[in-house]
C-alpha cells in the first residue's frame, strides 16, 4: 500500500526514471518505495532456491502437513529452536537436521517432507517461490488497515498456502475469468488511434502510438484508490461495481507483480471501459500536474512531448471515454473501419516495466499541431454532456493507402516534396516554447496554446431532467447565467436563467481555474437541420484573449459531429462584428420554411447565419492555414536557391522608357513564370457569334437572372438613371448580338460585367437584386472558361 489507510490513487513516479508502483503491504517499511519491495523479494526467492536441497526441505516442512502415520493433524513442522528475529547471520549457515522433531506434534522434519522425496529441483524451486509469497502476504495482512484490501490479501494467502500443501498451481476461483470487459481499454485505445489517426502519414502516427504507450503504460502501474476512499470522494457512484473491479485488479494484476506465483495479467488488457471511465479524470489531472510541477526535470527533447502534445491527446481521448456514442468501444469498430485491423501488439504494446511519463520506447519525436484532425474541440462532446446525440464525427481527410487514388492535376506538387519540405518544419525541437504571440498571430492562437497546457477547458453542459443532479455542472449553470446577465445588461435575468437551465438548451462553457468565464448557449433542432445561438459571452477582464473566436470553433466542431451544418443568431448592433469575424453573414443559407416559427425574432437585431464546412477542423485551422504558408515560403526559398544565375538591374527606366513587356524582363522565364489572362481570340466571326450566342442563352436561362433580363424601368427604380450613366441588360445584349457587335469576346464581356457593376452600384449589399448579380457573375466567368475564352 501506498499508505498505511491503503492503496492510494497515484501514478508511478513521473520524475525518477525506472520507477515502479508500491509493493502491496509496503507501508511504513524500511525501502517501502516500490522497486525496494519486489527487488527484496526477487533477492529472497534467488538464495532461497541456491540453497541446498536439506535447506529448501526445512523451509517447505513448515508448510507441508505431517504424513506420519497415526492420522497427524500438525498441519507444518515447527523447529524447537525457532530463528531469532531478526535472524542473525551465523543462524543462516547452520546445518538442517531431518531428524528433528516438531514443537507441534513431535514427529520429524522427515516425516513433513516425504512427499517431496522424488520432487525435482524445478518443482521445488516453485514451490519455494510460493513460499516467500505466503510470509510476504502474511506480512500485507498484519500491515493493511483498509478492511476491502486486507480481506483480498487474506484470500490470496489462504489460496497460496493451499496450494503448497497441494503442490498444485494456485488457481484463482472465480465467477468470471479474465478479461472482465470487451474491448480491453488496450484495445479501445487502439480503435482510437485507428479512428482519430488513421490519415496521417506513417511518421506523425507513430509518434500518436507513442503518446498511446505511453498512456497504456501508466495505467498499467496506476494504483486505484480503495472503495472506501472511493465513497467518500464520490458518494453517488456504483460502489458495488468499483469494488468488484478494485478486487479483480488486486488479484490479477496489481498482487502478482510482486507474488510472481500468482497468474499476472496487464490491466490494459483486462478491463474495459467502465474501470478507465472510473480512474480518468483523477488520472488525467495527476498526470498533468505532476508534469507541470516536475517539468525542470524533464529532458528537452521531451519537455514539449509532455507538457503541451500530451495533455491534448487526454483530451481527446477523454471524450471518447465518456461519450455515450463514440464508436471506439463499439465490438464491431472494426470491421466498419476502412482498411482493416492493425494488430494491436504492433500498432501498441505496453512496456514490461513501468516508466516515468516522459520516457518512451522509441526516439520518434511529435508534432500534433499539424493534425488538423487532433483539434481538442473534440473535447466538447463532453463526459458532462447529458444528452449526447449523433454519430461521432468521420475523418474527413483521406487515409493514406487512398493518396495512390487521387487524380493528378497539372501543376500539382508531388507529394514527396512536400513530405520533405514538412519535415523540416514539423520538428517541435525546432519551434521554440513562449508565451510571446507575434502581431500576425491568428485570433486564437494565445487561446488555443492555454487550452494545451491546461489552463482553459471547454465542457458541453446542459440541465437534465432524467439525471441525478451533478453539483459542478449546476455550478457552472449558475456561473453562466452570471457571465450572461452581466455581459448582457439589456436582456432580462429571468428570461437568461429560464434558457440557461432549460434542458432542451446546451451551452459550451469556457472553464478556467474552476470558473466559467465564457459560454455560448444554444438549441440544436436536428429536424430542421440547424441550430439557434441563444447567448454568446465572455467576462469582461478576459476578453481580447481569443476566447470568443476559440469557443465559436469548438462550437463548429461539435455540430459537424452533431451532423447540424447551419447556425443562426439574431445579433444586435454591438455582436454583428464579432459574428461577421466568425464567418456569420446576413446571406441565410437555410430555406425559410425551415426556421420560421421555431426561433424567436427578437426587435433591433438583425437575423444571421453560418454555414459550416465539415471538411474544415476549426479548431485547428488558423494552424493549417500558417503551416501551409510555411511550406509555400519553403518550396520559394527553395526555387531560388535554384536558380543560381544573377541578371543586371532594368537601366531602361533611367533612358525614360516608362513601361516593358514583363516577358522581356531577363530571367523571368526562368522562374516558371507564364503569361496569364490572355484568352483564346476566336478569328471566325461565325464561330465567335456561335460561342457568345450560346453563353448568353445560358445565362438567361439561369435562376437569378430575373432582375437583369430587360432595362430598368425609371418607374420602377426612381433616380436609376441618375446614378447609372451606362445601362446594360441582357435584352440589349441580345439585339447587339444579332446585329453582330461583339466582333470580340472582350466586348461582350465588357457589357455582361457592366450588367453586375451597375447592379451593386445601385443595391445595397443585403438586397435580392445584389446577391443575384454575384451569383450570376460567378454562373457567366464558369461559362467563359468553358467555351475557352480566358484560361481556367
């Protein structure tokens, strides 16, 4: 035990390398620290077993039952002259006498070991090592106070010493055998390697494995806290069911760890969901804070492995724990998932000893912040989520065995150099630790960075009506609707209180050292495909922080998984800024059939809306977008190390020439460059009156080309022509064609954009007729690249 009270929740020590978790019964001795307690037992079992044979009979006599006959009752020889305690060295060297008799029953040493007479050295040193266990466990027994733990370490050596006196193999009898859940936590953790990691490239997803060892490793040698500690830390749990799992582990793996006798099995492999979902929370946040108190000790080429790339990963791995949906635990995740099953043994395999957190089996380093589907907005769908609806979301980028599959484009670059161009910028010994965020840095990239380190989380939170009561998440309810009512003075307390707690309402909340201090309530109706945005606020002394524009992406990602792609918020005149930055326009997406009568217009505001890509990870997209600027600014620096030739300076500009031909620049060619914009002059005026003909029956045949199909009319739009001093529409278009005008592509194209420019001169950008000119534009340049008028 870790204690004198028991075992103490607790990981093996993460700044001492080699370290191992706490003999069982260990407490108050001499070198009770883990590797004291197995190492002396291992040193004990191998003097033992050099010992000579007189020896090793002694040693079992006392726990062999007396075969004289007469029907002895003695049950183990006692030496009239029992070792003093502690033995004394001059003691261990004396000779073994067979012929003495037993203080019990005065018959022989002889007489206790006849059966051992044609036994083999092999099966006598077995029975020796189940010896050494028995007087440890006696030990445990007299030293244990917690009754749970005493009452296992007595079973334990009632079922040893049977087994001597039946020198048979101790067999655990129970009502159910190993493993006790299925999929093993091993092997959940392994489907959420496979469901999370699957398309990155072999290098950045070994280093995920690493992260997984890692993980298993700890879990490993975890020392679970007893029931009764249990109770009182969490007095709403199922008892019944921790006590059953503490049990199985003290038998199957935490005891046989040291009692060598006793069948060992990895707790990774033998228990499942309900034990890891019983020890995470307490786990992650030991971890984390033994880290970040240790983190001087930690080895450079470590310190970002640990500090920053590992509290993600449990991040996201703590919400496939807890979520009531998440697939990994599912018995056939496998044979939904594309290309197959990676043996669990290659993809993980738990060391045979435990290590401290930052040691790993391989040198392969991590860079998380390039997958973009390691985004801790996964976070969200959070084991605080009440309610949790929906599949969990698929990776949308494709696997690696499908990159072979993709088509080529013209102009594409090769994989290979990309690859290579990555490595040399996704080192993480490469990007330097601070806290310092250059003016170009993305919105939320300082918020994104504290959520790493733990300093901020994100919780989905909701009231229930069918759940016990949770005391932290009504806290948070309660903090919310403070954070609500102080930022938003004009709305009604009591109107924020009833949404707040509503249990149809969810609300992401922004937690920090234990408080709410930013939340975004909505209502998801999944029927009509969207979801209102209720509330969005963050506390006032922590705002310009990147919190809001972090929340809205968590947000995003909790609805793509939800399969709910539209937002819509009614902003007043001070939110529209903040909605405008996080992609919200006033150009609604969603038909308004579907939302008419399900939300509530609210006076003042003005109806917004957001289209969510599921292809995009939010969370992580500031990430992608610098990280992609940084491979173009390699491959250019790169393309001009290439060209080694250095041409003089333009000296025409001197002489008074006042523009060249940028073809006739020297050297320019060289560089890759082409002329572009020049379009294909079609000569044959029939061919051209052809081509222009059927673009035009195109675009008039389009849906938002209504409002341009004759000239406005002055009745209609009063001072039109005022303001337009060119008119244009597509009737006038029609009689210009037919009288063969446009004896060039460039003149019609003049009037077709003349059409769209008068149009948004005139509208204003939120009118019917300005939406329809983009559309339209956008519709008539496809048709002109089509027909190869200008270049794609």
């Amino acid at each position: 035990m870790a204690d004198s009270a028991g075992i103490q929740q607790g990981s093996p020590a993460i700044g001492a390398a080699g370290s191992v978790p706490a003999a069982p019964g260990a407490a108050g001795t001499e070198g009770s620290g883990a590797a004291g307690g197995s190492a002396r037992i291992a040193v004990k079992k191998a003097q033992l077993r050099s010992s000579p044979r007189p020896k090793k009979l002694e040693k079992l006599g006392v726990y062999s039952s007396c075969k004289a006959e007469g029907a002895c009752k003695c049950n183990g020889w006692k030496s009239q002259n029992p070792p003093p305690t502690p033995p004394r060295t001059d003691h261990q060297s004396s000779t073994v006498n067979l012929q003495e008799p037993c203080r019990s029953c005065s018959h022989t040493l002889g007489d206790h070991v006849t059966h051992l007479e044609n036994v083999s050295e092999e099966e006598m040193n077995r029975l020796l090592g189940i010896v050494l266990d028995v007087e440890y466990l006696y030990t445990c027994v007299h030293k244990e106070e917690d009754a749970d733990t005493k009452q296992v370490y007595f079973s334990l050596f009632k079922l040893l010493r049977k087994s001597i006196l039946q020198m048979g193999k101790p067999m655990l009898e129970a009502q159910e055998s190993p493993p006790f859940e299925k999929p093993s936590i091993e092997q959940g953790v392994n489907n959420f390697v496979q469901y999370k990691f699957s398309h990155l490239p072999s290098k950045e997803r070994q280093t995920i494995m690493e992260l997984a060892k890692m993980f298993l490793n700890q879990i490993n040698y975890w020392q679970l806290e007893t029931p009764s500690q249990r109770r009182q830390r969490v007095p709403n749990d199922d008892a019944a069911g921790y006590k059953a799992n503490y049990t199985r582990w003290l038998c199957y793996c935490n005891v046989p760890q040291f009692c060598d006798s006793l069948p060992r099995h990895e707790t990774t492999q033998i228990f499942g969901r309900t034990l890891l979902r019983s020890v995470f929370t307490v786990m992650r946040k030991q971890l984390l804070e033994q880290a970040r108190q240790e983190k001087d000790k930690l080895p450079p080429e470590k310190r970002t492995l640990i500090l920053t790339h590992f509290p993600k990963f449990l991040s996201m791995l703590e919400e496939e724990v807890y979520s009531h949906s998440s697939p990994i635990w599912s018995q056939d995740f496998l044979a939904g998932a594309s290309g197959g099953q990676i043996p669990i043994h290659t993809v993980i395999s738990p060391p045979p000893v435990a290590r401290p957190l930052y040691y790993s089996t391989s040198p392969v380093s991590v860079d998380l912040s390039s997958c973009g589907s390691i985004s801790p907005a996964r976070k969200t769908a959070s084991v605080l989520e009440p309610n949790p609806v929906g599949e969990k979301r698929k990776p949308s980028e494709p696997l690696p065995h499908e990159e072979n599959k993709r088509p080529r484009v013209v102009g594409d670059i090769p994989m290979e150099l990309i690859n290579e161009v990555m490595a040399t910028i996704t080192d993480p010994a490469a990007i330097p630790e601070t806290s310092l965020l250059s003016a170009h840095s993305a919105r939320d990239e300082a918020a994104r960075l504290e959520e790493r380190r733990g300093v901020i989380e994100f919780h989905v939170i909701g009231n229930s009506l069918n759940q016990k009561p949770n005391k932290r998440i009504l806290m948070w309810l309660v903090g919310l609707q403070n954070v609500f009512s102080h930022q938003l003075p004009r709305m009604p307390k009591e109107y924020i209180t009833r949404l707040v707690f509503d249990p149809k309402h969810k609300t992401l909340s922004l937690i920090k050292d234990g408080r709410v201090i930013g939340g975004i309530c909505f209502r998801m109706f999944p029927s009509q495909g969207f979801t209102e945005i209720v509330f969005c606020a963050v506390t006032s002394n922590e705002q310009v922080k990147g919190y809001g524009t972090h929340l809205m992406n968590h947000l995003k990602e909790y609805h793509i998984k939800h399969e709910i792609l539209n937002f819509l918020t009614y902003a007043d005149e001070y939110a529209i800024g903040y909605f405008k930055k996080q992609g919200f326009s006033k150009d609604i997406k969603v038909p308004k059939a579907k939302y008419v009568g399900y939300i509530k217009d609210y006076e003042g505001a003005t109806l917004m809306g957001c289209e969510l890509n599921p292809s995009i990870p939010y969370t992580e997209f500031s990430v992608i977008i610098k990280k992609q600027k940084e491979i173009i600014k390699k491959l250019i620096e790169r393309k001009q190390a290439q060209i080694r030739k250095v041409y003089p300076g333009l000296s025409c500009f001197k002489e008074g020439v006042r523009q060249i031909p940028i073809e006739s620049i020297p050297g320019i060619r060289e560089t890759g460059w082409k002329p572009i914009g020049k379009g294909k002059e079609l000569k044959d005026p029939d061919q051209l009156y052809s081509t222009l003909k059927t673009i035009l029956q195109h675009v008039k045949s389009h849906q938002n080309a209504w409002p341009f199909m004759e000239p406005v009319k002055k009745n209609e739009a009063p001072g039109y022509y005022q303001v337009i001093r060119f008119p244009m529409d597509l009737k006038t278009m029609s009689e210009r064609l037919k009288s063969r005008y446009y004896t060039t592509r460039k003149l019609f194209m003049a009037d077709m954009q003349r059409i769209f420019t008068n149009c948004r001169e005139y509208n204003p950008p939120e009118s019917e007729y300005y939406k329809c000119a983009n559309l339209l534009e956008k519709f008539f340049y496809t048709k002109i690249k089509e027909a190869g008028l200008i270049e794609k």
